[in-house]
C-alpha cells in the first residue's frame, strides 16, 4: 500500500494538551526566541528573504504586530478583575481548617471552550509566578474512568513542568526551596500514581516549607465529563483535603444549574462552591471591534461585506473571539500580499516614504484600481490624463493628496460614525442597529441616507419631545468632541480632520440652541375661504378613475395645507437640526465605498469570495475533489487524468473504489464492485474481465479492495446493508 499512501497530513493541536505544552516550551528554549519576527520580518522561518524584503511583507508585519499586541493588552484588561478575584480565592484558603469541605470555584466562561483556554493558561502563570501552587488542568478526553482521571491528577501535579519553567535558571525565587526543582524528577509510570505516592510526594516537598503551597485541578471543560467520574473525583479530593490542600476550579460552559444538575447532594454538600462570572464573548467581541479594528489609528479596514461575514461567523456559528482575530488576520495577509502597492496601506508619513519604492508594475497596479478610472475621466486637461495613465513620476507626484485624501475621509468617517451610532442606537426596534459595528456595514455597503431604514430612523427622532431630542443631540455632540480630542487629535492628520468636522458640529450645537428659544405655538395663520383655491364638483366627474384621482389630489392639497397652518418655531427648528444632521454628517462622511476618495481601495479589503473560499470549508466538495482527482492535492504523476471520468490503475485504492461506486445506483453487489475494481488494477478490458471473472481473486487484491471498502464506509458514503449481506447501501447522491 505505499505506492497509494497519501503524501500529507493535517494536524490540529489542541493548545490544551500537556504534549503540546512541553513541545512549545522546548522550542522556546531551543531556538531561544530566534522564531520571532524583527522589524524587517526576517524572521519568518516559511517564507525566503525574497519575501520578507518586500515593502508589502514588512507593512503586514507592522500592522499585524501593532493590531496584535492592541487585542491582547484589550484582552488582557477584560479579564483582568475576575483572574485577579479566581488568584485571591486560591491564595487565601486556609490550612488545616479541619473539615472536608472542598474549596471549589465555578468560573462562567461561555460556549467556547477554545477561546477561554487562554484565561486558564494566564491563571496557572499567575499561580505559577507567585509560586504559591502547583496546577493541573484535566481534560475530560484524557479522564474517562475514575483511574484515569486519579492517574492524570496525580501525574499532572507532580511533574508540573510550567512551574519549574517559570523559573529558566533552573533556581527559585525563595531561599528554602533550593532543592526544589531537582527533586522527584523521576519519570513516574502511571501505576504508580495513587492518592498516596501524592500525600508523600506533597509531604517531601512542601511538608516543612513556611509557606502553604496550593494543588490546584482546573477542570476547564465540566460539561463534558462523565456525571459518575465527575462525582467520585469530587469525593476523593474531598476526603483528602484535610491533607493535601486541594483547590477545584471548574470551567462551566453554561450556567451554575449544570453544577447543581450534575453533583447530587452527598456530593455538592463536600465543596465550598463559589461562582466568578467572565465577560460574555458578543460583549469582548464588540470591544475588540470599537476599541482596536474600528480604531482611527489604524489605516487598514474592512469593506462592509467582509465586516459582516466575520461578524456571522462569531455570531452563528463557534462564537470565537480568537477565530474573529484570525479570520480579520487572513483578509490582512489577503491585503498586503496583492502586491507592493498595497504597502500604502500605512500611516500618512510611512506611506510617503514608500512611493519612490513602487515599481512600474506596482503603479499599473494602482491604475487598474475600479476608483482610478472616475479619478481620471474627472480631470478635464487632455494632457494630464495621458501623463497619469503613461508617466510613472507624475503619478507619483500625485499620490500624497490622493493618500492624504483617504486618510482624511476614514477619520471623518469614523468620527461621524460616533455622532451617529449615539443618536439612532436606542431608538424604538433600532432601525439602523445599536451598535457601531452594525451601523459599520449600513453605511460602507450602500448610501444609508437613502435607505429605509434611514428615513424610519429620521421620522422617530422627529417625534421626540425638545427636552429628548436636545438631551439626545448635546450627548452625540459632545461624545464626537471627546473621541476627537482622544483618538483623532493625536493622529498626524487629525488636525486636518477636526479642523473640517468641528465647524459642522458647532453648526448643529446652534441650532440646539435656537431650538430651544423657539415657541412651540403654531401660527395661527386661518384662509379665509375666498383665498383657498376653487374646488372641482365631484359629482360631475364621468368615469370611477377621475373620481380616484380627484380624491388623492384634494387629500395632498388638505395635507399640505395643514402642515403649513399647524408647524411650529420649534417644529421648524428640530427639521433644521436634523437637516444639518444629514447633510454635514451622514451625507457628507458616511458615504459608501462607491461613493469614497480615488485609490481608496488601497485600504480597504473588500474581496469576500475568497475569505469565504478559504475560512469556510466545503467538506463535501473538498472530498469529492479528492477521491474523483487525487492529482488535485498530490500532485504527482501517476494520478493524473486527462478526464475527470477516466479510471486508471495508478490511482489510490480508496479513489478506484470512490469512482467505480460513483456508476452504481442504489444497491451495489460487493462482488461486481470486486471484479470492477480488479479489472481497473489489472487493467484489462472487456474481454480480459470475463475471463478474469473465472479466475480465483488475488487475496492482495482482496484485501486491498476490503480496505478500500472500508474507508467508504467510515467516509459515509456506503453502508453495509442488511437484508442482502453481499450488497453495500449508497448513501450519497
């Protein structure tokens, strides 16, 4: 079978396992930090300098690193206050308190169990830096019998290696611990992990130190762990916390009901429960979202297209705020690796720098951009255009206004974005969403002035009362100044930005201020009858469609006349303070992508086909491609076909089977499929199968065919049937 043995493998390694763990801190030590990336990027061990070099590589290094160290210092602070309390109530039980009671924490973590592995590896380092427990996460994979799990207990505290890796030199922080790290070091056989090698092991350490030295089992995943493993666990570190200082922390998924539905009372009577709740992953998504992706700071962005689809992916299907991260990290690399052009992607003054290193290519790259061509046909001078779509130093020339131009209109996007999102986001069903990111994709996907959804927004606010309409506005206005003053002024064209924006905004703050001098009295300004225009005689219409038609056209002229009679001071100035609204912000700044500066698809990613090609898998597909051409995948001369159809020996066993099944209906006759799939090897004909049928089968052949079978059937694509026990089911059409 090694001729037909595929030539690759997909790993995927769990971040949980302790293998995983040790591998990860060997490389650390061995290749001592060489695998980190410096500025140039030339430290990517998968890509030649050839690569690294380049202007593209070295802007998706420095925008990735920048974005990268954002999320996890955003991170790090979320979760921050609740590790700090889980430490705390670790450290602060008490020895010796003389009852069973085990100290048990219940840490709310949410549906994603991936994503909140992290919480519990900066837990066991905190616990590890303080050097005031040892820690040991069980899986429920590796606990399936009450042995299993004792032997993974025990193995896991006493050979702890991230406790002794906290400390590289190989010594310990304090003073009476010299000893530490080289004691019990042995290797230990799983039969010999028991409760009592643990009490002496515990006893020979720890027994005489000053300190109380905490053993901590972090249960990370508690919904998936066997009710009667779970239980007697429970129990065992129960009876023998009196001893040994146990800890229980316990990852719960759900809700505190699961630990009171799976501990019965002899076993929830044993611990001394308490419960520490983390942020829901919708809210640390919408954090990372305003505070790091939607940040001005950032140059980078992405189309509302793209912003949704991530955005679906969290929402409907894993929840993942780290796959969020690096589904965005994905449509960055898809970005910058377009090509050198794209390395204006950067702050202003990098960009500028970066111009005169654009090669002829890099510049027709530029010029077949979609928002190039209204750029040129919008120049009036013949000259000009030719020197712009022929002269690369021209067009040079021209670039630091049309990149200034972007940048300017991002920040103003994203400060009127502010404005808006604190106007409309707690109206009544929330028309436009109530949420940046929402009002994110309405506004970049199509001109949300003219949308439905606007207008209901519009006619809402119309209906506020002054008090509520002048309280709504003042806080817009002064929550854009504050996000202004913080994150757009410091920029290097956020003088430019406020300098056009803040004149718009004194604007609107006047005619709050006229609004609130107006009279809300409607002038009582009364036709007399003479001076209303004549009306027309209904009765002397001839057909049922003038009739119609006369009727709508009095019901428009009473409207009217009606809104011109009953409208106010203050009517007439809330539909001024709106129209300034619309015009200067939503208007003006948030405009949709068709509607954006030339060239602005430098900094915006907008290619969704392939985010979702490559994020998204297509299983089915991806097999069916696989088993019908292997060359696809393999690429390797003895699979390939010059038809999809086509059948030749050379092809895997498992390939052979998959397409001879693919000719069959329903039922297949395993010994017709036998002789089919001989003939193929042999590669005989016709008349070679008929008489190869009366010969006796090559148990080789046998045996390979059985296997091939067999793959089928753990594929899913047949099933042994049991009413004819020679026939096989299809199962896919």
């Amino acid at each position: 079978l090694a001729p037909f043995a595929p030539q690759g493998c997909f790993v995927y390694k769990n971040e949980a396992t302790r293998a995983g763990k040790k591998a990860a801190g060997k490389r650390k030590r061995s290749l001592g930090g060489s695998t980190t990336s410096n500025g140039n990027g030339n430290g990517s061990s998968l890509l030649g300098p050839e690569i690294t070099r380049q202007p593209f590589y070295e802007a998706f290094e420095a925008t990735w690193s920048q974005v990268s160290a954002h999320i996890g210092e955003l991170q790090q602070r979320s979760y921050a206050q609740t590790l700090e309390q889980l430490v705390e109530f670790v450290v602060g039980q008490e020895a010796g308190e003389g009852d069973e009671l085990l100290p048990t924490a219940a840490l709310l973590t949410g549906i994603n169990q991936p994503d909140h592995l992290s919480q519990f590896d900066a837990l066991t380092r905190r616990l590890h830096d303080g050097n005031s427990a040892r820690v040991c996460v069980l899986q429920s994979r590796d606990c399936s019998s009450l042995k299993a799990a004792v032997e993974a207990l025990v193995f896991g505290l006493m050979e702890d290696d991230a406790a002794t890796e906290s400390n590289p030199d190989g010594q310990d922080d304090a003073d009476d611990e010299p000893e530490l790290v080289d004691r019990d070091r042995k290797r230990l056989r799983r039969s010999q992990c028991t409760m009592k090698q643990l009490k002496s092991w515990y006893r020979n350490n720890y027994q005489s130190r000053r300190s109380h030295h905490h053993l901590v089992v972090v249960l990370p995943d508690f919904e998936c762990f066997g009710p009667s493993v779970l239980q007697d666990l429970i129990l065992i570190l129960s009876a023998h916390c009196v001893d040994l200082p146990f800890v229980l922390v316990l990852g719960v998924a759900t809700a505190v009901s699961a630990v009171h539905g799976t501990l019965p009372y002899h076993v929830s009577s044993k611990i001394r429960l308490r419960v520490f709740q983390t942020k829901a992953a919708p809210m640390g998504l919408n954090e990372v979202l305003d505070k790091v992706l939607l940040s001005p700071k950032y140059a980078f962005h992405l189309s509302g297209k793209a912003f949704k689809f991530l955005t679906h992916i969290f929402l409907y299907y894993d929840f993942s705020v780290q796959g969020f991260i690096q589904g965005f990290k994905y449509c960055l690399m898809e970005h910058f690796f377009a090509g050198n052009a794209f390395a204006l992607c950067a702050d202003y003054s990098r960009a500028l720098g970066r111009i005169q290193q654009l090669s002829h290519t890099d510049m027709e790259s530029i010029r077949r951009l979609p928002s190039f061509r209204p750029y040129v046909e919008g120049i009036n001078d013949c000259k000009r255009v030719i020197a712009v779509l022929t002269d690369d130093e021209y067009l040079k020339k021209k670039l630091p206004q049309l990149l200034r131009d972007c940048h300017v209109h991002f920040l103003l996007f994203r400060s009127a974005l502010e404005f808006v999102t604190e106007l409309v986001g707690d109206l009544p069903r929330c028309p436009l969403g109530k949420l940046r990111r929402e009002l994110y994709v309405h506004c970049l996907n199509k001109p949300v002035a003219t949308s439905a959804e606007f207008k209901e927004c519009w006619q809402m606010l119309a209906f506020l009362s002054r008090d509520e309409f002048m309280a709504k506005v003042n806080r817009c206005l002064d929550k854009t100044e504050q996000f202004l003053a913080e994150e757009v002024v410091p920029l290097e064209l956020g003088e430019g930005c406020t300098s056009l924006l803040r004149p718009q905004l004194g604007e609107i703050r006047k005619s709050l201020e006229d609004m609130a001098l107006a009279s809300t009295k409607t002038g009582a300004s009364t036709e007399s009858e003479e001076s209303r225009p004549p009306t027309t005689d209904i009765s002397q219409v001839a057909s049922r469609q003038e009739l119609k038609a006369q009727l709508l056209q009095r019901s428009k002229e009473d409207k009217s006349r009606l809104e011109q009679q009953s409208t106010s001071e203050f009517a007439r100035a809330l539909q001024k303070s709106l129209q300034l609204i619309e015009t200067h912000l939503v208007r003006g700044h948030l405009r949709a992508l068709q509607d954006a500066p030339p060239l602005h698809e430098l900094f915006v990613f907008s290619d969704i086909a392939t985010v979702r090609r490559n994020i998204i898998g297509a299983p089915r597909a991806a097999l069916h491609t696989a088993l019908n051409n292997p060359h696809f995948y393999l690429q390797c001369k003895c699979c390939e076909l010059r038809e999809q159809t086509q059948l030749v020996g050379t092809l895997p066993d498992l390939s052979v089977a998959y397409k001879l099944h693919l000719e069959c209906g329903r039922m297949i006759n395993l010994f017709d499929w036998l002789q089919a799939f001989r003939s193929v090897l042999n590669g005989g004909g016709d008349d070679e199968a008929e008489e190869a049928a009366q010969e006796q089968i090559d148990p080789q052949i046998q045996a390979r065919f059985t296997r091939a079978v067999a793959e089928l059937q753990f594929l899913g694509y047949i099933k042994m049937s049991k009413r004819k026990t020679d026939h096989a089911t299809r199962l896919t059409w």
